[in-house]
C-alpha cells in the first residue's frame, strides 16, 4: 500500500494536470463538432466543457488516472471529447425526432391505406381492360394505339383515317370509358 503523503501527491498531480488542460478543453468541444458536421453555440460549448470536466474529475479522476502515456494527454483528451460529443449529439437527434401530437397537423394524423388503394387500382385496371376488350373492333383499335403512346397523326395513318376523326372520336370514347368506370365506382 503507498504512503498517505504520495496519494496526496498523486492527486496534486492530477488536479495540476486538469489545470493544465483546462484551456485545450473548450477547443476540443469546438473541433468535436466541427468533426462531426455541426456548430455549437456558445452555451453548449460551456455545458460539455462541464460535461468533460465531470468526466475526468468523477470517481477520483479514473479517466484521467486511465491516460497511459502512449500518446500526447492533448491527443487523449480530443478523443474523450469525441466521444463525449458523439453521445451528446445521438442524444440531441432522439429528442428532435420525438414529435409532440400537439405539433402535428391534422394531416399528419390521417393514414392512407396503401394496400387498400393497391388492391382497389388492381380492380380496376382489370376493370378497364375488360371494358377495353369489350369494345367493338375500331374503338379497340383506336384505344390499344393510343396506349401505346403513338401520336394522333401516326393513329391516323395506321387507321387510314383523317386525323380530326381521331381527336374526336378518343375523345368521346375517353369519355364512354370513364363513365363505365364512373358506374363501377358507384355501384
């Protein structure tokens, strides 16, 4: 067991040694951050610098007491303060992502049942290719072309007809399908 007179002397040498890092302590919070992609104000900076301190005083300085001196103490203490910073900034992030339900928007409450919607654009996608295949033979031709994305003049052509028939003959054959849908829906 050591003598009284060297603990004593031990911890001197400890409290010398936070003194003496004290300066490099606020520095290594800033660059912590800095490290990390964030900015500090200036209140943060005063409270992890506590935070530090605590840290390396807290049961009768083991961090400190833990330095092995296979580095420089500064080298040491940059990578407590990551460390410490890092936990902090997890910390920060959990509390920004808890949303109070007083915060959110009415809209934000509402669910929409994506697999209700898929199934019901599945019906009717059976719907209207059952509607399409039950037209007659030149409505059906019209309709498949112009499903293919090809333009009124190319309908026109690959129909043999003029092409102010196809715009209006798409048009009221667009509109015979939405009301056949219409009738689906409501019914």
């Amino acid at each position: 067991m050591a003598p009284v007179g060297s603990q004593t002397s031990d911890l001197q040498d400890v409290e010398r040694l936070i003194l003496d890092l004290s300066p490099t302590i606020p520095k290594a919070v800033r660059y912590a951050f800095y490290c990390h992609g964030c900015r500090a104000n200036t209140d943060e900076v005063k409270d992890l610098c506590q935070d530090v301190f605590y840290l390396l005083a807290r049961n009768d300085y083991r961090a400190l007491r833990s330095f092995d001196n296979r580095c420089p103490i500064e080298t040491w203490l940059y990578a407590v303060v990551r460390h410490t910073i890092s936990r902090y900034l997890l910390k920060r992030r959990r509390l920004e992502e808890i949303v109070s339900l007083d915060d959110l928007s009415p809209d934000a409450l509402f669910y929409q049942a994506t697999q209700e919607m898929t199934l019901l654009a599945k019906e009717k996608g059976k719907l209207l290719r059952e509607i399409i295949r039950n037209l007659p033979e030149r409505k059906r031709r019209l309709m498949e072309l112009a499903l293919r994305g090809l333009k009124p003049r190319e309908i026109a052509k690959e129909m043999g007809i003029k092409i102010d028939s196809i715009y209006s003959e798409k048009s009221v054959l667009f509109r015979e399908i939405r009301e056949l849908l219409k009738t689906y829906d409501s019914g």
